[in-house]
C-alpha cells in the first residue's frame, strides 16, 4: 500500500515537473516560451 502511495507521489511530481512550463503560462498569463527562458 506505502508503495503504491509512493508511486502515485513521484507519477505527479514528475508529471509537473514535465508540465511546469504550460502550467505556469496559464497561471500567470504569460507565453510559454517566455516562461521557459526563465526555467533554463
């Protein structure tokens, strides 16, 4: 069960590691690319 939890956890975290860029565009109102410079 702890494993499963765990699993779960670390399947989102990277999910919005991946997805951090469009997230954030959408959030603050800003373009993507713009956003990404700011990442790297």
């Amino acid at each position: 069960m702890w494993l499963l939890i765990l699993l779960l956890v670390v399947a989102v975290g990277f999910a919005v590691y991946k997805l951090r860029a469009p997230i954030l565009a959408k959030v603050l109102g800003q373009s993507r690319s713009r956003i990404d410079r700011h990442l790297k």
